[in-house]
C-alpha cells in the first residue's frame, strides 16, 4: 500500500512538471486573446472601480457572461490578474484529473501522462472554456458517485459545478434539459433519474436568474445567454464552404452588418436581437443548407482534431506569430503552407514544426477516440452502465451544440478527456475480463 502510495505521488508529481510546462510555453496564446483583453479584463475593473458590469465604454456589458469576469477581481486586487488566472486554472486542472481517475476507475499510467496535453493546453488558455472542461469532469464524477452511493454531499458537489457552469458558458443551461429527455429514451427505469435531473434543470435556470433578471431591468427582455449569442450564430452558418446564404464566418461579417443597421457593437443586445432573427430567416429560408452545415460540423469534429497550444509564439512573440498566421490564412495550398514555414529562419521554423507536429500528432488520436465512441454508443450496451451513459450525454450534448451552433478546436478539445476516459474505462475493463478468463 505504501509503494502504491509512492507511486501515485511520483506520477502526479511528474504531471504537474508536465502541466506546468504546457502553460509555460503556452503562455504567449492568441487564442482568445483579445477578448481576455478588450472585454473581460475593461468589464472586471469597471465592477471594481463602482462602475458596475460595464464595457470599456462604460455601457452596461451583456457580454461575456460574467463568471469568469469575476474570476479575475483578485488578480486585479493584487495586480496580478493573468498570474492569478493560470494559478487557478492551473491547479484546478490538476484536481481535475485526479476527479477523472476517480470517475472512470482506473489507476494512473505514465503513458497517459503526454495524452493530457489537449486538456492543459486548454486549460492554459485565459478563457472560460478550461474551466468548463474541468467543472464538466466535476458535475460527472458527483453525478455518478451520488447514483451508487446516494450521498447528499454528491448532490450538492453536482449542482453547484452546474450552478457555476453556466455563469461561465452559459449554453450550458440545456445540459441538465438535454440529459432527463435522453434518460427518458434510453433507459428502461428512467424513474430513477428523473427526479434528479429535474433538479439540475431547475438549479441550471435558478443560477441563471439573476443574470436574466438584470438583462430584463435594463433591456426589457429576459436573456439566459450572453449577448454575443445572436452574432455567432449567424456568422457562424458560413463554416460550411461555398454556403448559399453568402455568409463568411469571422467577426468582420458581424461588424459589417451590425453598422449597416446602424449598430456599433455586434456583440450589443440590441445587435443580438437582430442577428437573432437573422439567423431565424437564414434557416427558415434555406433549412436544407442548414442540415448540410450541421453535417459539415459534425465531420470536422471527427476530422479536425483538437486544440494543442500554441507552443511556437514562446519563441516567435505574438507580434511576428500573427504576421506568419496571416501570411499562412491568405495561402490555402497546404504544400505552399508548409514550404513558407521551411523557408523561414531556423529558430522561426524549428518552433512552428514541432508546435505543428504535436497538432498532428493528436489528429489520428482525436479520431480514433471518437470512432471509439460512435461504436460504443451504437453497438455497447452502455445504457447499462451509469459511469458511460453520463458521460456519453456530456459527449453527445457537445457534439449536438458544435453542429448546430460553431465548431472550433477549443470547443472539441473541452470534451477531450472525457472521450479519452470513455477509452480508458472501457480498455480497462475489457483487460479485466481477459484476466479473469
């Protein structure tokens, strides 16, 4: 017991190196950057400063949800806030693998240890979506763990990771509702879960009321989401290629649209409201376009892989890292792409090659992984087994808001280590049954 003990020691101990080594590098991240900059950071010194949730304008701010928002009031306090952020970011993703061996059963390997870079990349990145990696892992393994042992505590553990969900990504609010209709389908003693799941959905709406009650009080309507809701929908129709609705999926499309409607911010309530309707009559218009793009969306999340951090801008700086991207964004041709990354200096290209390789690397794995998954779901008889049907609802509900909504890597890279501990569950438990035969 002892040497176990030593043992689970030496391999968290070699994690956190790991961990701390993927944020390190990956500290220099475009990836969000500028919302953590330009919204979030103005919106939390404004509350500080007595000005209330307002934007850099100081207009009362809709946008971004204001959870992780107020994660970086101690930071600000201390002068420190993106040392803060990581720090808490940082140690959570720890906890959060030690919940994930909890949650599947399975004991610590070393080899799993270089498979978690997708989860500390994104947990590296100064934006809400590491956190709801991390309380998605949380409200599973209190969901699971009150199912066999009926312990209070667990209750409460689930709904508040819920509770807090939601104030940082707020479409988070359908999974309690996603989860009690699936139970209804799927399982044969679905009573038994039912009245726990109507609880979630209502601890889900509750935690969003003060949020939609302020959205009401200053805007006359009643707003479960963030008011850059409208925007990303709409642009966001024009990730399947050569679209008839004409769309182009960047925020410059929202910018445009939203001043020929005379709005300066397409992210405002009011912008919100007309890329609402938009969208609407986008779909309603063309709804065989849209089946075409949730298909589109649902293959790039087989075939795209995950996001791995940006190792490169370490090395580069984020100034000349954007300059390359831009050359990189207007070149199409992969082979091209590849040739101005060779012809660059030695210490420039050296870093992009490898940042590129462990990007790839991960490809065949993402897929594999989600291959895994689809023939589970489909020929497993995972209904019967309360840890797999949990987990998979989680899957699915990601899988389902990418299709219809937007795919970028971040968004399959927050259900990564899930769908790599559905893997290790069942590899695991099939290991178990060939020892005992």
């Amino acid at each position: 017991m002892n040497s176990n003990f030593q043992n689970r020691k030496v391999f968290y101990i070699l994690l956190a190196f790991f961990a701390f080594a993927v944020f390190f590098f990956n500290q220099n991240h475009l990836n969000q950057d500028t919302i953590y900059f330009k919204h979030i950071l103005p919106i939390a010194e404004n509350v500080l400063k007595g000005e209330g949730y307002t934007n850099a304008a100081g207009e009362p701010a809709f946008y971004p949800i204001w959870g992780y928002v107020f994660l970086q009031m101690p930071g600000l306090i201390m002068g420190l806030p993106q040392l803060w952020t990581l720090f808490i970011q940082f140690s959570f993703s720890i906890l959060a693998v030690i919940l994930f061996y909890k949650l599947f059963e399975i004991n610590e390997k070393y080899w799993h240890i270089p498979l978690f870079i997708p989860f500390f990349a994104l947990c590296s990145i100064k934006t809400a979506d590491g956190l709801a990696s991390i309380l998605l892992i949380a409200y599973a393994y209190n969901v699971i763990a009150y199912f066999k042992t009926r312990k209070i505590k667990n209750l409460y553990y689930s709904g508040l990771a819920i509770a807090i969900l939601v104030n940082l990504r707020s479409e988070y609010i359908y999974l309690p509702v996603f989860q009690t209709i699936l139970f209804l389908f799927c399982l044969k003693n679905w009573q038994k879960y039912l009245k726990i799941n109507v609880i979630f959905v209502i601890i889900a709406f509750v935690a969003m009321l003060p949020w939609a009650i302020r959205s009401y009080l200053i805007t006359d309507k009643i707003r479960f989401n963030s008011s850059n809701g409208g925007a990303v929908m709409y642009i966001s129709l024009g990730q399947l290629p050569q679209n008839k609705w004409g769309i182009s999926p960047t925020d410059s499309t929202a910018y445009s649209i939203a001043a020929a409607n005379g709005i300066d911010d397409p992210f405002s309530p009011e912008a919100d409201t007309l890329f609402q309707r938009l969208t609407k009559e986008a779909i309603l218009d063309n709804p065989s376009e849209f089946i075409k793009k949730m298909g589109y969306n649902a293959i790039k999340v087989f075939t795209n892989g995950v996001y791995t951090g940006e190792y490169a801008n370490y090395f580069l700086g984020k100034q000349l890292r954007s300059k390359i991207d831009n050359k990189l964004n207007i070149t199409p041709n992969k082979i091209e792409q590849i040739k101005i990354i060779i012809n660059l200096p030695l210490n420039k290209s050296i870093p992009l090659i490898v940042e590129k390789f462990i990007q790839m690397l991960f490809l065949p794995i993402f897929f594999v992984l989600m291959l895994f998954l689809l023939y589970n779901i489909i020929f497993n008889k995972s209904r019967n087994n309360e840890t797999l049907l949990t987990v998979l609802m989680i899957i699915l509900f990601k899988i389902l808001l990418i299709s219809l909504i937007q795919y970028e890597y971040r968004h399959t890279t927050g259900f990564y280590l899930l769908a790599f501990g559905v893997f290790a569950f069942l590899l695991n438990k099939r290991s178990l049954i060939n020892r005992e035969h």
